[in-house]
C-alpha cells in the first residue's frame, strides 16, 4: 500500500508535467491561430479572394462605320466556331469522327485538336473549326445529342461590307502585336483585332470602346461556378464618315483595273464624299490572316495595291499646277488678264531651250486662253517674271507642300520647292530654268491627289482654305461632337484674279477649242470646269525629241505619262472638286478627264438624289447656292 | 486482493450502478464535439448530410454502445487480456504487412465485415493496454532497472517498425510518443529520456549516411519540406492556411466558406476538416473546439490521477495522451507548423477508424472512471479474480 502511494505520488506528478506539456502545445496551437487569423487576417483574405475570382474582360462590341448617309461599311458579323470540351465528350476523338461528318476535318487539324486536348485542362473549349456557314451550324445544333461536349460558339470579327472598294479608307483590322500594347487589358484579349489602317487605325480608341468585365467565381480547377458581379463595358462609337458608299463603288467600277486615284471634295466643307486608290484589297481576308501566297502576289503588284496612293502618292502635278502660277503672277502684278505672250512652240533661257507641249506652238494668248490651251511657254514666262518663293506661296496657300490633316494615317506632304529648300535638300541654289520648269508644273515640285482636289476646291470656293475631312462629325477621345459650323477662312486671293483662273478652267472642258473639250458635262446646271495634266515619267532626250516623241502606247507601262485632271462642278455654283490621277495613263485630256467627267456627273446625280440630312447642307443652301442644287 | 470502501467494495457490482457512475459529463461534452463534427460534414457536403454527416453519425451511434459496454466491463478484464489483445493486433499487422508485401503496394486495411479497421490504429490502444499492464506489474525499483525496461522497449519497437514500413509516418509517431508518455509517466527516470534522446541525435546521422537509401532519403526530405513538393502537400498546406487565415476573427459563416468548397482545399471532409470549421467560424469557432478538448483532456487527466490502481492510471494516461496526440498533430498540421502527416482530428474528421480507436479509448477511459476505487495488486495481475 505504502509503495502504492510513492508510485502514486510519482505518477501524479508527471502526469502533471505531462498535462503541463500538453497545454503549452495547446497555447501554441491558439497563439498561431490568432496570429493567421487576427494579425494576418487581412492578407490571407486578399489571396483567398485571389484564389476564388477571376475577372474576365468582356470585350465591347467595336463602332460600325458608316458613310454619309448612315450606309454601314464596316460593321461586326457573327462568326460561329465549332468548339468541343473534352470533359464533356468523353470519346474526343470518336465524337470528332461523328463530327467530320458534318465539318470536314483535315488530318493536320486533327492533330492540332488532338494536342490542344492533351495541353488544356478537360473543361476548356477547344476550337474545332471558325467562320462556319449557317447550314453547317444548323447541321451541327440537329445533331447535338449525337455530339456530346460539340457547342456553337458565337464571337464577332469585322465585316467591310463593300470589300475593297473602300480598303483604302477604312483600312482593316487585325491581331494586336506586341508593339501594340499600350496597357489597356483588352489587347490582350485573345483574338481582339485593333485597327491597323485607314479610319479603323486613326479613330481605333473611339471605335474599340471599353471593355466591360465580369467577376466570377471559379473553384480550384478554374471552372466557372457564378457570376458575382459584371459591368457592362461600352460599345464603340460608330462613326460617320463623309464618303458616299455609292460614289465610292461608282468610282471604283470606273477605274477598273487602272493604277489610279481619284478624290472627290465638298469645296465648301472639305468633306471627302470619295477617296479611291486602285488598285485595291479585300480587307476583309486581312481579318483572319492572309495566307504567304496572297500577301506575295499584293506586295509584288507593280500597281501597289496595298498603297493609298491617294494620300501617299506623290506625283508632279503638271499642268494643273498652272492655275496657281497664274495667280501667283496675277498677284505679284507681273501680269494681268489681259497679258499677251506670243508661243512659237519654245522659249530659250540662255543656252537651253525649253519646249511647248504643242510642237508648232499656240501663237498669240492671253491668260485665258494660256489656261484653256494649256501653253507652256505662257507659263514658262509667268514663272520666269514672278520666281520661285511667289510661286511657291502661292502654291503653299493652296494647300501644297504640306500635310492637310485629313483623318487618315501615311498622309505625305508632297514637295513645294524653294532656293532654301534646293539649299538644304540638294546643297546648290536655285537655277532659273528650274523655276521655267517649275512653272508647268515640273521638276522638284511634288503634290499628292488629295493634295490637288483640295487646291481645287479652294480654287473653286472663292479661295477659301477648306480643309479636308472624312468624319460628319468630330471624333474625340470622349466620342462625338459636330464640327465648327464657320465658313473656311479666306485665302486672300483677289477675286478678279481667281475669276480669270476660273474662266480659263471653265474653258478648258466647255470651250470648243478647250483641252478637255470632249469631256465636257452637257447638263447645262452640272457643267463642269478642269485643267488637265500630262506628267512625264521619263526624261525625254535631245536626240529623241528630234527623230520624234514617242508615243505613250509605244512605251513600257512604267515609263507612259501619268494623266492627271482637276476640276470641279457646277461651273455656276461649284460645289464639289474632284482629282484624277491616272498613273501611265498617257494624256490627261484623253484618259483623266473623262473619268473626271464621269465622277463629278455622278456625284451631282447623287446630290440631287439624296441630299445628305444634316445641318451642313442646311448652311449652304441658305448662303452660296443660287439655284446650283437641282 | 483488496478491497476498500467504495462502490467497488464489493464483489458483484450491477451494470445498472456501473452506468450511474459513467462519467456523464465527458460523455456529453464528447457528444458537442462530435455534433460540432457532423455539422462541418454537413457543410463540407454542400449543406447535404449525404454522404458524410449521417454515416458519421450511424458511426458515432454504434461507437457510443461499444464505449460504454467497454465503460461497464470489469476492468480487470482488461488487465487480464492486455497482453493477448497485443499480440492478437500484431498478428493483424504483421498479416497486413504480408499481404501488402505479397498484394500491389501498401495495405493497411482488413475487414471485420460490416467494418474496415487498420490494425496500425487498434495498436494504439493495445499498446496502451499492454504497457500499463507491464508497468502495473513493476515496484518503483524495478521501473529503475535499466533491464526492466528492456521488454516494453521492444514491445514498442516490433509495431513501430511494422507500420512505418506501411509507410505511415503520423500513426508510427503517435504510437512512438504515446509510449514516451506512458514511460514517462511509469516513473522512468527522467535523464534516461534525456539520454535516449541524445542517442537519436547522435544515431540519426549515422543513419543517414549508413542505412539509408536515396529513395528513402528523398522521401525524408520531402516530408521535412513540404515547400519543395509544391503541386503536392506543400500546396494543401498554402490553401489550409489561406483559408484559415481568411476566416478572420467569426469566419465567414456556417456553409460560406469559400476556399474549403470551391475546393481550394483538400480533403475538407478529413484531415483539412478544422481548416474548413476555422474558416466558417473564424477564431471563436476553432477556439470553441479547442476548448472542449481541453476540457475532455482535463477530465482524462482527473480521471487518470484518481484512480487507485496504477493499471487505471497508466491507461487513463496513455488514452489522454493518445487524444492530445490526434488533436495537435493535426491542428499543428493544417496550420502548417509540421509537417503533413494524415493524422485526422478526433471525432471530427469524417472516418470510421479513428473515431473507433478514439471511442475505444474513451470507453477505457471511463471504464478507469467507473473502477477508481478499485485496488489491484502488483503481483496479482488479473489470474485470479
């Protein structure tokens, strides 16, 4: 008994000890709880919401664009893909078999399908097939309980209704690239397409909208279990441009396959109601991706199709500069309308000599008839008494040698020289004979088609300095507003002066002996008024000037002049300019002017049809218009 | 034989008496815990008691009949069998080792028919069982006698091998840890722990560098590190805490808890089951549990203090310490202060083998209750009543 009780005692105590022991453990076990849950709390919340949410850019559906009156040119279409999950079908690869059926699947993409299913966790879609047409959607939605885990899956891609009638303005759009990233999560979006040229690429962030976002919950695995929260993103601006859907495939059908451009102009507002540059591409293959062959064929294309040659071509603008010679010298006070200059068919600046287009020379002009018969050596004497810096600007007032604005990416300025410039660019001064040559239009001096209607059309205008734009309204970052409902600031041209310019035009296409007679309007209200252009590519040597000029049909494509026409219409009451540049195209009466011609008919037929809504029409027919609208 | 005054006074004592002195209060306070239990797999399942809570608590039901029945034998009976019940559960081990070696890979199961059991669990108590009988035998001379000791050291040793060959880290450690306590408790000298653990120190390298295998090496070190296994314990570990972590002070409410049913969490329903219970009740909740296991562990300890014979006490101790040992392997587990080792939390955990191993012991706890007052020879091991 008595030894019971020592081993008793003992037993007490380290049992005691042991409990002891136990509670200490049991102190630290609640020490770290308070520590993870009380003093931590906060961190292990944010990762355990880390764990749980996922946000998910919901992509907003990109601006449509439109022409002037409100016809959709580019907008998003249902693209229906074909995708499977894999934790859904079970069977991929038999379920595939069943599915060939309906969508032919080839072996290579059978085997992309086969490595995405190893690479993706069972419950992810995998893409089987894109672009499908209704039929094989429907064949696929009747067959579904054949399919399992085989879903329609409905995204968007661009649509450019018009195709490439219209590449060139609306550009494309296509997949981000890395140099693209600007921080905005939404070009990270998997198959987000940005603008990558023409309106798509200089209005991009007003088209492309904000991305909304949706939160949800997903367990462990990744998969989606709810929604707790989405804001709706919002969709892009649509955008309303100044083009007329029909002028522009008008055009673009009269140009057929040739190397050309044509602009047409409101003269009073700058609205561009068409910017064709042929010729062109489809933008709607640029979407998906082109393949190597087609992307050769465009790049290899003597014509550039790839180029908007509209705003990045560069060409002399010959004879159709004279009109701004004209009014150089007009102004200098060198000449006046009624200055008379004898052509014999060449004019001599010490030892060179300097030639007419016309072999046996004009005779006697004045400034009218210099105009009407396009006479070199009239010119080649204006520019002589007036020089370089008046010519030049006179020609910089004109909206030459400068970028003018317009709402399009790759605009070029073009080249108004000067002795400075010549200084500068080449490093000798200036020479006499080049400003003879600059006179017609020749030599350094450099305009783009967009460049030349918009000389035109402030020609037209009474000398007014409209620029040019290819919105109806102004776009912002923040969306829309109208423009500045204000007449163009006045050039300070002398109105008689322009009058005498614009008379020689109006002769140029309506007199009977003028150079682009044949090309005249016969609507008395829709009468137009031009000047022609004939660019030499090559330079045509002594010897061959004396056995006789080629003939552009004898000469490779490449080294045929370009034709080029300006003109506008209505004589009375102009309102629209237009440009034409025919590359190789040969004369400027004979292949410019006539398309010129037809243009500014239609573009009137169009007017008169359906006068475009809105409060620009509104203003001219309250000031300008005398009765010029029909 | 002795016999004092007292209830157990006298030779034949009613099973109805024995049931009045059933420690009633631990068996209510065991029965909160488990509610606590059937509630957390009734969330874990969704808000469903299928299929969890309801099996658990048919178990926990059946459980309760064997404790007491177990509560009310006469625990002399228990003395009397502790060394056949050993070896009969050695047997078992020694099967399942032969059929897991002979059978694909590990096995730790056999089926007693309506029940699948790990004899690596009934190890826990027979060794319990076992131990306090040897040490019930020996005078607090013997105990001193390095020799004496040899014996139960080897009674220890023979499972512990066998079982952390299964492999099974968590149970071979409870087995080892509980034994040390009862050891302890049996009046050891203390600088022979002391000793034996300067020992291990020296020898543990030795080991390393002698014995030991690379695979078995790797197997080591990854279990030391779970951070180096990131895809596999190291990443339960992350998630247990994050979700841990998140409950905050009052949790995120009954069936809210996000990461344990988004299952970021695993195994929710079994060894992460505080991990899921703290994140929905928060520190109040965890504590609340923490609490009634140091009150039924208090009770154990009374309960273990109070008897008069040294059999009750050896067992009532290696019983408690056998609790304590689930409990804080586990809590320390999922809140990544050891390593992983599935080790489930006692009458929580969803599984029917340690909650029988758990009810088993308390059913000999309680049986140490009932007979307190009942002295027992040390020579008179139970051969003649």
């Amino acid at each position: 008994m008595h030894r019971d009780s020592e081993r008793h005692k003992l037993f007490s105590r380290r049992a005691l000890m042991l409990g002891g022991g136990q509670a200490a453990l049991l102190s630290v076990l609640a020490g770290r709880m308070y520590y993870l849950q009380v003093v931590e709390s906060e961190r292990y919340v944010t990762l355990a919401d880390e764990n749980r949410i996922n946000f998910r850019l919901l992509p907003p559906p990109r601006g449509r664009i439109v022409d002037r009156h409100g016809k959709p040119m580019a907008d998003n279409q249902q693209n229906y893909r074909v995708v499977i999950i894999p934790e859904q079908a079970g069977d991929v690869e038999r379920t595939l078999d069943l599915l060939s059926l309906i969508v032919p699947l080839s072996g290579g993409e059978r085997r992309r399908i086969a490595r995405e299913v190893k690479r993706k966790r069972a419950f992810v879609p995998i893409t089987v097939r894109e672009n499908l047409d209704w039929s094989e959607v429907a064949r696929i939605e009747v067959n579904t309980p054949d399919l399992p885990g085989v879903l329609i899956d409905v995204g968007q891609s661009r649509n450019y209704a018009m195709g490439a009638e219209t590449a060139h303005v609306l550009g494309y759009v296509a997949a981000v690239s890395e140099k693209d990233l600007t921080g905005d999560p939404l070009l990270e979006l998997p198959g987000f397409r940005i603008g990558k040229a023409g309106v798509e690429k200089i209005y991009d962030l007003s088209l492309r909208g904000s991305g909304g976002s949706s939160q949800v919950e997903v367990n462990a695995l990744g998969r989606v279990i709810r929604e707790l929260n989405r804001q709706e993103g919002q969709p892009g601006n649509e955008v309303r441009l100044t083009i007329d859907a029909e002028l522009q495939h008008f055009i673009t059908e009269r140009l057929g396959n040739e190397s050309a451009t044509v602009v047409v102009v409101d003269v009073h507002t700058g609205e561009i109601l068409s910017l064709v540059s042929s010729p062109s591409f489809d933008p709607n293959s640029f979407n998906t991706g082109l393949s190597q062959a087609e992307w050769e064929s465009l790049i290899s294309n003597p014509k550039a199709p790839l180029t908007n040659k509209a705003i990045v071509g560069q060409y002399a603008p010959g004879s159709t500069f004279k009109p701004v010679v004209a009014l150089a010298g007009l102004e200098k006070g060198v000449i006046t309308a009624d200055t008379k200059i004898n052509c014999a068919g060449s004019t001599k600046l010490g030892n060179a000599e300097f030639h007419c287009w016309k072999k046996g020379g004009h005779g006697v002009l004045d400034l009218q008839g210099a105009i009407e018969h396009s006479c070199d050596v009239y010119f080649y004497d204006v520019a002589r008494r007036t020089g370089i810096e008046r010519i030049a600007a006179m020609a910089r007032r004109f909206g030459l040698g400068d970028r003018l604005g317009l709402d399009l990416p790759g605009e070029k300025p073009g080249l108004v020289p000067s002795n400075k410039w010549k200084l500068g660019a080449i490093g000798s001064p200036w020479q006499l004979g080049e400003t003879l040559i600059a006179g017609i239009g020749q030599g350094y001096i450099l305009t783009t088609p967009l460049q030349l209607a918009v000389m035109t059309a402030r020609l037209a205008n009474g000398g007014r300095a409209v620029t040019p734009r290819l919105t109806m309204d102004k776009v912002t970052e923040t969306g829309l507003e109208p423009y500045p409902d204000e007449e163009a600031v006045s050039l300070g041209v002398t109105p008689e002066h322009l009058s005498v310019v614009l008379k020689g035009m109006d002769d140029v296409v309506n007199s009977p002996t003028g150079t682009a007679r044949r090309s005249r309007i016969t609507e008395p209200q829709w009468r137009m008024a031009g000047k022609t252009g004939t660019v030499q590519v090559r330079r045509i040597s002594k010897a061959e000037r004396e056995t006789g000029v080629l003939k552009n049909e004898d000469l490779p494509w490449k080294e045929r002049d370009h034709a080029l026409f300006v003109g506008y219409a209505p004589v009375d009451s102009p309102r629209f300019a237009v440009s034409v540049v025919v590359e190789h195209g040969g004369g400027g009466s004979s292949t410019a002017a006539p398309i010129a011609r037809d243009v500014l008919h239609e573009t009137q037929r169009l007017a008169a049809l359906r006068p475009t809504p809105g409060r620009q029409e509104a203003r001219k027919s309250n000031t300008s218009d005398k009765g010029g609208k029909v | 034989m002795l016999y004092h005054d007292g209830l157990l006074s006298q030779p034949k004592v009613s099973i109805g008496q024995k049931l009045l002195h059933l420690h009633w209060l631990f068996v209510i306070l065991l029965t909160l815990t488990a509610s606590i239990g059937f509630a957390m797999l009734y969330s874990a399942a969704g808000g469903d008691f299928d299929p969890w809570a309801s099996r658990q608590m048919v178990r926990f039901g059946v459980g309760m009949l064997g404790m007491v029945v177990i509560a009310v034998t006469d625990i002399r009976f228990w003395l009397r069998y502790a060394y056949a019940f050993y070896v009969l559960v050695l047997v078992l081990l020694l099967g399942v080792e032969l059929a897991g070696f002979v059978g694909m890979g590990a096995q730790r199961w056999i089926s007693l028919g309506f029940f699948n059991i790990q004899p690596s669990e009934l190890m826990k108590i027979a060794m319990v069982l076992a131990l306090a009988r040897y040490f019930h035998g020996g005078s607090i001379e013997d105990v001193g006698r390095p020799m004496f000791l040899l014996p139960p050291a080897i009674m220890v040793a023979v499972p512990a091998v066998l079982i952390i060959r299964q492999p099974d880290l968590g149970t071979t450690l409870m087995l080892l840890l509980a034994s040390v306590a009862i050891f302890f408790a049996a009046g050891v000298r203390m600088w022979k722990f002391i000793l034996a653990g300067v020992l291990g120190l020296i020898s543990a390298p030795v080991a390393w560098f002698t014995i030991l295998r690379d695979y078995q090496k790797q197997r080591i070190l990854t279990f030391l590190n779970p951070e180096s296994d990131t895809l596999g314990s190291g990443y339960h570990i992350i998630q247990s805490k994050i979700a841990l972590g998140s409950g905050g002070m009052f949790g995120k409410g009954f069936m809210q808890g996000t990461q344990s049913h988004l299952n970021f969490l695993p195994e929710k329903q079994t060894d992460f089951i505080f991990t899921m219970l703290a994140e929905e009740f928060g520190l109040v909740g965890g504590l609340t549990l923490i609490a009634l296991y140091v009150l039924l562990l208090a009770y154990g300890f009374v309960i273990a203090m109070s008897s008069r014979n040294h059999f009750g006490r050896l067992v009532g101790i290696g019983v408690t310490v056998t609790f304590f040992l689930y409990i804080f392997i586990n809590i320390a587990m999922v809140m990544g202060l050891i390593p992983v080792v599935g080790v489930p939390l006692p009458l929580v955990s969803y599984g029917g083998t340690a909650m029988l191993t758990i009810l088993f012991g308390f059913g000999l706890l309680l049986c140490v209750h009932i007979h307190q007052d009942l002295t027992i020879g040390r020579r008179d091991s139970g051969d003649e009543f």
